[in-house]
C-alpha cells in the first residue's frame, strides 16, 4: 500500500469516527458540539504524533536508508486537515447554542 493511501486512510477515519461522536453526543444533549470540538482539538496531537511515531518506526525497521521526512509532511498536512474540521465544527457548535437561546429567549 502506498504511503499517500495509508495517509488519507487515518485521516478520513479520524474525521469521521470524530464528527460522528460529537453529533452522536450533541443528538443525545449530553455534550454541546462546541465542547466536542475542544476535545476534538485536544485530541489531535494523539492522532498524529501516534501516526508519525508508528511510521517513523516502521521506516527505521524496513527501510534504514530512508530520511522519513514524507512522515513529517504527512503529519504536518494531517494536523492542518484535523484542525480546520476541529475549527468548523467549532463555529457550527457556537452558531446552534446562539440560536437556541435566542429560540429561547423569544418564547419567555
């Protein structure tokens, strides 16, 4: 499997396996989607330094010769992808609690 797929693999599960629990968790009402979005954002340096650690080792065990620097690109671009997702679903979660109290305040 080349390098770009496993790639665009982690970041699409980590998008999706993220955004699905912070909707899952917003549907229920038990955690706005802005707080999701912090431990969202608090989860990404997880993420990437686990994907960069495990490609840094596998490179050091198989390939010897390689200076694993496309490693480091890939976790650059994935901290970029991660944090923008992070950052939208930051401003939606802002946008709905905005909305609901003022859905509130005019029914009082």
């Amino acid at each position: 499997m080349n390098g770009d797929a496993i790639v665009w693999i982690v970041l699409l599960l980590s998008i999706v396996i993220c955004d699905y629990l912070a909707t899952y968790l917003y549907k229920t009402k038990k955690i706005p989607l802005w707080v999701s979005a912090i431990g969202m954002a608090l989860l990404i340096p997880i993420i990437v330094g686990s994907f960069v650690y495990l490609g840094v080792s596998y490179a050091k065990a198989f390939e010897p010769d390689n200076t694993r620097e496309g490693i480091a690109f890939a976790g650059g671009f994935m901290v970029v992808i991660l944090a923008l997702n992070t950052i939208i679903m930051f401003v939606i979660g802002v946008i709905l609690n905005i909305c609901t109290f003022f859905k509130n305040k005019q029914r009082i």
